[in-house]
C-alpha cells in the first residue's frame, strides 16, 4: 500500500479514537466511531485474498448494525429524556440498546460471532489493530454511561469469560485462538466496569500490552497456525523461551503481568459482595489458561517436522522492528511487583 495512503488511513484511526474519546454529545461520538470503522476498512482489505474481502464484508456488515442501532438508541434517548449528553443517560431502554450495540462493537458475547471469523481473515498486523485500538472508543463510552442495569452487565460479561474460555478449546489457527482470548479478557474487564471503572482501565491497558507482545512474537515466527509454532526455536530461540512468558502472563498466572488485573478484580469483586461470580469469573480463566499452555507446549516442547515447508523458514531471516516486541514482553512478564504502585497511580 501506498505509505501516503497508510498514513492517511493510520490518521483517520487516530481521529476517530480521539473524536469519541472527547466527545460528551451522543451525536459526535457516534461520528468518532464511524470515521474509526471506515479507517480500518482499507487496511482490512489491503490483501486481495477472498478471506480478507470475506472478513471486511463480515465486519462492515457487524459495525454498520452496531452503529446504526446506537445512532437509534441515541435519538430514542433524545425524544425520552430531551437529553444527547452521554452521562445523562437516565432511561433504561435506551441505555440497554447503547450497550449492546457497544458490546456487539467490541465483540462480547453472546454478539462475538463475527469476531473470530473477521480476525481470522487478516494478516496479524491489521489483527494487532482490530483486537487492541478498536476496542479503546467503544469503552471509552461504556465507561461514561450511567450503569442502571448492572445485573445484564454481570450476565454478559461472565458470558463473554465462558465463551472466551470454551470457544478457544479445539481451536488450531492462531488468530482465533487470540479472538477467543480477547472476548474472554473483555468479560473481565465488563465484570468489574460498573464497581471499580478504574480497574477496567488497568485490565484494557495490560490486555492490549500482553496481546501486542503475543501478536508479534507470532508476526516475527510467520506463524498462523499452532504446528507452524514448532519451527520457532530455529528462528528465534531467545523468543522461543520467552513466549510461554507472554502466553501464561495472558492465562494470569501469578508470577506474571497478567495475574495483577484478575487478581484485583476478584479482590473488588468480593468486596461488593458477589462471592459466586468471582469463583465462575476464576473458574472460567482456567478453560483460557488450558489452550494458552497448549500453546506454550506446542511452541517450546515439540520438534517440528523436517518437511521442505518446515525447513524453508529458517533460512529466511525476520526483517522487523524489535522494540515494540522486547517492550511488550518485558512489560507482559515483569510489572505484577508493581501493582501497589500501579494501584497508588489509579486512586488520584
């Protein structure tokens, strides 16, 4: 693609974000969303390959519904209440259509079936935007809106972990197997969304950290699919060791990132008095925590396969920026002895 074209395009993802990020007026938050949409299009479908056009059309379709029903619930809201302001929203019906058009945007269940579909489709850089970027404008409004119904939040966001977990079982390619993780993380981060919106943010921020480390340690490999995984060792071997790191910090496990924001969550869970729901939220983590130690095996335990197409691979050397990837291990693998500063930093 065209570079002038890349940065028009990377800058009308940029504007869209920052448009629903400042916007308090239901109007303009809706065009925030919509310029977000049609930036990503293009880079969706840059590669000619009917699974690209096949997961675009999917995903226009999805997001063009979701915009169109918040658009809806908006002016509905409007004529109800005389109120466009986004923290003013005060009637139920609308309230509930806006957050499910925002939970079908970011793909939580049970609105997630396009998502591992369309991720599927994509090379793993414009799947890297899809499950990290655009997802921050759609929780940028889930967290203004006033939660009146905080039992349909609890039920789709323990959905969403159920789904998340189960959905990824028996699943080989790559990028579905990080579309499953993503729904299952978003569960986590709806659970706590209504008592500690603070929280949310911490969870969003190590997910996208831990996802970005996952999805270039698998562009850096070439890798789509699990048995291309095996040929890693001979590409990148320091990689190679420290990618059971990235997978298990995504699973939560407790020397790692990623058990500082489940950690928390189950904390304020218990503390407002929803005991049940924190054991299913932590039982659900152990169905993610199954397919990503599968991932972690197949990448460290298993010899490849002296095929031609296994052999090809190493011989071809990986031209790609390694700071983002070194950045996003470290901060994947090494920050939960931070957590008393981190949580100091969210209470100012």
């Amino acid at each position: 693609m065209n570079p002038f074209i890349m940065a028009l395009l990377l800058f009308g993802l940029g504007l869209g974000t920052t448009i629903t990020f400042a916007s308090s007026h239901w109007l303009l938050a809706w065009m925030g969303l919509e310029i977000n949409t049609l930036a990503i299009i293009p880079l969706m479908a840059q590669h000619h390959h009917p699974r690209a056009i096949e997961a675009t059309t999917k995903y226009f379709l999805t997001q063009a519904t979701a915009a169109a029903t918040l658009l809806f619930a908006s002016t509905t809201n409007a004529w109800l209440t005389g109120q466009w302001n986004i923290q003013l929203m005060t009637h139920p019906l609308p309230t509930t259509m806006i957050i499910l058009a925002l939970a079908m945007k970011i793909g939580l269940a049970p609105l997630h079936t396009w998502l591992p579909e369309v991720l599927q489709g994509l090379d793993l850089t414009t799947g890297l935007i899809m499950s990290t970027w655009q997802k921050l404008a759609p929780f940028a409004l889930l967290l203004q809106i006033p939660s009146s119904n905080q039992t349909m939040l609890i039920v789709l966001a323990l959905t969403s972990t159920l789904v998340g977990g189960w959905g990824g079982l028996n699943q080989t390619q790559l990028r579905k197997i990080l579309a499953y993780s993503s729904i299952a993380h978003l569960g986590w981060m709806l659970l706590i969304l209504q008592f500690a919106p603070s929280l949310t943010l911490l969870a969003l921020t190590m997910y996208i950290t831990m996802t970005s480390a996952a999805f270039l340690t698998f562009k850096l490999n070439n890798a789509t699919n699990i048995n291309t995984l095996a040929t890693s060792w001979a590409k990148a071997p320091l990689i190679t060791a420290i990618a059971p790191m990235i997978l298990l910090s995504l699973g939560g496990l407790p020397p790692l990132t990623g058990f500082m924001p489940k950690w928390l969550i189950l904390q304020e869970l218990t503390k407002q008095d929803l005991p049940l729901t924190a054991t299913l939220a932590a039982l659900t983590a152990l169905l993610s925590l199954y397919f990503y130690l599968r991932l972690s095996y197949a990448m460290t335990l298993t010899m490849s396969p002296n095929s031609l197409t296994g052999v090809t691979p190493w011989r071809l050397p990986a031209l790609q920026l390694s700071l983002p990837l070194s950045a996003s291990t470290l901060m994947s693998a090494l920050l939960l002895p931070l957590t008393p500063a981190i949580t100091a930093l969210l209470t100012l």
